[in-house]
C-alpha cells in the first residue's frame, strides 16, 4: 500500500511537471497605470536631452506655476542656450516606463507656457521604444508656444518592454538658432496594458 502511494504521488508529480513545461509562457507584468509629476520636489524621473547640435538644460523653477497642490510653486523649465549650429534646433526631457512587450496603450499630458524667447515655438512630443536622439522624431502638439498656459496630449500604441515618453519644444523660424526657455507643469503619463 506505502509502494502504491508513493508511485501515485510520484506520477501525479511528474504530470505536473509536463504540464508546466509545455504550457504557454505568460507575457511578463508590467506596471500599468498613472504617474502624475507637478515638480514641487524633484524632476525624477524625467532628463535633459536635445539635438546634438544644440546645448540646454532641465531645471526646476518657481517662475509659473499651474498645478493645483496645496502651496504650490514649481514647475519644470527646458532652457536652449544659443546659438545652436543648426536650424531649428529641438530639447526635451525624457523618462522610461515598464510596458509588457505586448499591445500598451500610452497617453502623455502635459501643459506649457513660454517663458523667455520661446512665444511661437513648437511644442513636441514623443512615445517609442528607444531613448530620442534627434527632434525629427517628434511629433508636433497642439497650439505653438504662447505666455498662457496651454494643454497638451499625445497618444500612441507600444509593444515595447521598456516605453520611452518625451516632451519639450523646437525653435521657430522667428528663433532659427535656438535660445529661449519653457516651462512644463502638471505632467500625466498613462498606460494600459494589452489595448
């Protein structure tokens, strides 16, 4: 009787077994949902980049201001330093995400205000599956640049593991070698896993 359990137990074991080695493999978790950023604290997770032909800088500023927290006060700002060796010369601020490597849904808000040699610039935004490195692979948003804040949106489908979400400003042709600065404030990234 002690013989028979312990085979029964032994080819219950090895049926598991099988069945685990071939079933499908689960797509791996990712973490959907939203991440809000109002910049009263840090910039994390978010970073400077620009075209390579140009030089600027992400900071913190109490300059504008549009969310609405408690005391708030900051707000991002995107410098361009010039003359930038190019024409129309782009910068940004960057930062990653989780995705699943299947079908994501990706949403990025955000809104913007000039505020020194910017009024009329375009407003860019990017969600893809490498970090950007030049602004010709940004899509222009919405309304150019003006000295009232204005809201922004882009939207775009992700099969990536790790999602890329970018947003700044490109020079005009009132600005064609860069210089000026624009602030960003009440930042909302989305994901939905499996769109």
């Amino acid at each position: 009787m002690k013989l028979r359990t312990l085979l029964s137990g032994i080819l219950i074991m090895l049926g598991f077994a099988v069945l685990v080695t071939v079933a499908p493999a689960a797509r791996p978790v990712a973490a959907s949902g939203s991440w809000s950023y109002n910049f009263e604290s840090t910039l994390s997770p978010w970073v400077y980049g620009g075209d390579s032909c140009t030089t600027g800088s992400l900071d913190r500023t109490q300059n504008h201001n549009l969310c609405p927290v408690p005391l708030g006060a900051w707000s991002a700002r995107l410098k361009q330093s010039p003359p930038a060796s190019c024409s129309l010369p782009g910068v940004w601020m960057v930062a990653s995400y989780p995705g699943d490597g299947g079908c994501d849904s990706v949403s990025l808000d955000f809104s913007a205000i000039n505020d020194s040699n910017c009024g009329g610039c375009s407003v860019i935004a990017y969600i893809g599956n490498s970090t950007p490195t030049s602004s010709s692979q940004f899509t222009v948003v919405g309304s150019p640049i003006s000295n009232s804040w204005q809201h922004y949106t882009l939207t775009a489908a992700s099969s990536a593991s790790t999602i890329y979400v970018a947003y700044g400003w490109k020079s005009n042709s009132s600005s064609p070698n860069g210089g000026g600065s624009v602030d960003f404030d009440c930042t909302n990234v989305s994901i939905l896993l499996n769109c």
